[in-house]
C-alpha cells in the first residue's frame, strides 16, 4: 500500500491524507469510514463536537483493519477544558479504544485562554499515561501559539487551520515549519467563500486549478491535495460518497511541477470560509 507521511516533533508518524467525518452521522458515516479504510487510508480525523465518535468506534472495530493501523484523531471542545480528564475518557469510551494517536485542542477560546493553557497542561499528564499518543492544536495564530508555549512543556505536534488555495497561510505555515509543529488543512477544498462584497467564489471552479487538472488528468481535487502534500502539509477532506472518498486517495503517484506549484501558490486571496480564531467563541 502506497501513502504518504509525515514525521511530528516526537518522532511519531502520521498519513499525510486522511478522513475527515465533519457532518457525518449515523450508517452513513460508518459506511463512509470503511470504505475509507479499505481504500487504504489510515487518518481518521473526528471530533467531540462532531457527534460521532460512536459511529467512528463501530467503524473500526467493524474493519479488517486493526486499531494498531489507524492513526486516529479526535479533538476536546472549548466548554470542556473545564474538565479535560473527563473529555477525554468519554471521547475514549465512545471510539472504544484506549488511546488516541492525537488528541487537539479544538479552538483555542481567545476569551478565557488561561483556561485554554491549564487544560493542555492537564492533557500533557495524559500524554505521560497513554491515553494520547501525541498533543497538540487547532484554529491557533502565532500569539496564541506565543503564549501556549510560554506555560507548557510539550510542543504541540500539529496545529490544523483552514488553509486551501484561496487562503494559503503561508505566514502561519511558516510559523508552524519553524518550531517543527506540522500544519494540517481542515476545508482542504475550499469549496465556497465569501468576499468582502457579499458575493461567492467557489474553489473548485478555479479556472487555473481547472487547467492544472486537465494537464495531469486529474480531478481538482486531487490537485489541491497534492499542493498541500507538496507545501508540506497534511489534509483531511471529508466525503461520505464513496466515489469521492477513493478518489481524494489517488493522489500518491503523480507530482505537480514547480511552475504549477507557484501557479497554485498565485491563487491566494486571503478569503476565509470559517470563523477568525479570535473572534470565535463557540
């Protein structure tokens, strides 16, 4: 099986490409998520706030696959770092597994961050026990970053921020890559976005990505994966189509050209599809 990793700041690995079950409920995200594994994925990305650790837990333990394959990631919610230990275990319990490969700090609630930092202090203890293999963040800027660390002895391993062709971030990747924190793209796609004017773009329509796509023979999708791999980064779209979900994995055995890369790269626009980190409070 071909795939694609990359290596955190504590020497565990992780697949570049995963599954991500954002909206996903019941059978549906169950059939998803098998279908996912027999394709060969090995990233299942999840969360408290998604509402289907259950089905994620059904999932696996109903798969070929063993748990000691998957790379699973599940994520605390903002009112819960009241109470990290507790999170923690029912999350554990719902995937029915006893531990998490990764284990995120959803947001990093701008509002009460002192509350944020005491619960990854907290989770750090949780590291030392087992239940999470690997620590770190989601939705957090250099500041926030800045001062997480100033508090906490575990670098966070991976910070996952919406990052696809119309906002690439290339400043937070920057910052990422240089304290050896990997960047994973939530919304890898894009998909709609919304100017400053009220009107709409859509990624996927892009008509350079559509080029691009026509020179490989690939679909767009696929090529937005592949910049992000190429930018270093990893990527969990998310599908419930079983079409879609095989496709977004055929992206190991092809290579965008740097011409095609920088053309990517020139597609930038700055526009966020989801909330700023520092006004988003749940």
């Amino acid at each position: 099986m071909r795939f694609e990793t990359v290596t955190f700041n504590n020497d565990r690995t992780m697949p570049s490409i995963g599954l991500g079950v954002y909206k996903a409920r019941g059978d549906e995200a169950v059939k998803a998520i098998k279908v996912a594994l027999d394709t060969g994925y090995r990233l299942i990305d999840t969360a408290a706030i998604y509402g289907n650790e259950a089905e994620v837990g059904q999932a696996i333990q109903e798969s070929d696959v063993g748990r000691e394959d998957i790379f699973l990631t599940t994520k605390i919610w903002m009112p819960d770092y009241q109470d990290p230990v507790t999170a923690l275990n029912t999350s554990l319990k719902k995937l029915k597994t006893d531990y998490v490969d990764l284990y995120l700090l959803h947001w990093p609630n701008p509002k009460q961050f002192d509350r944020t930092i005491k619960a990854y202090q907290t989770l750090e203890k949780a590291v030392k026990e087992g239940k999470i293999r690997s620590l770190g963040v989601s939705n957090f800027t250099q500041i926030q970053l800045d001062e997480l660390q100033k508090h906490v002895k575990l670098t966070p391993v991976l910070n996952q921020i919406e990052v696809h062709p119309y906002f690439s971030q290339k400043e937070m990747l920057k910052v990422n890559n240089e304290r050896e924190i990997i960047t994973q793209a939530w919304s890898p796609i894009g998909g709609m976005v919304e100017r400053s004017d009220g009107s709409e773009l859509n990624v996927l329509k892009d008509k350079t990505i559509m080029q691009i796509s026509e020179k490989y023979d690939r679909t767009p999708v696929q090529v937005m994966l592949r910049w992000h791999m190429q930018n270093g980064c990893s990527a969990i779209p998310k599908s419930v189509t079983p079409e879609r979900i095989r496709s977004n994995f055929d992206v190991f055995n092809f290579h965008l050209e740097d011409e095609d890369m920088a053309l990517m790269d020139s597609l930038n626009k700055d526009l966020r599809a989801g909330p700023h980190p520092d006004q988003f409070n749940g």
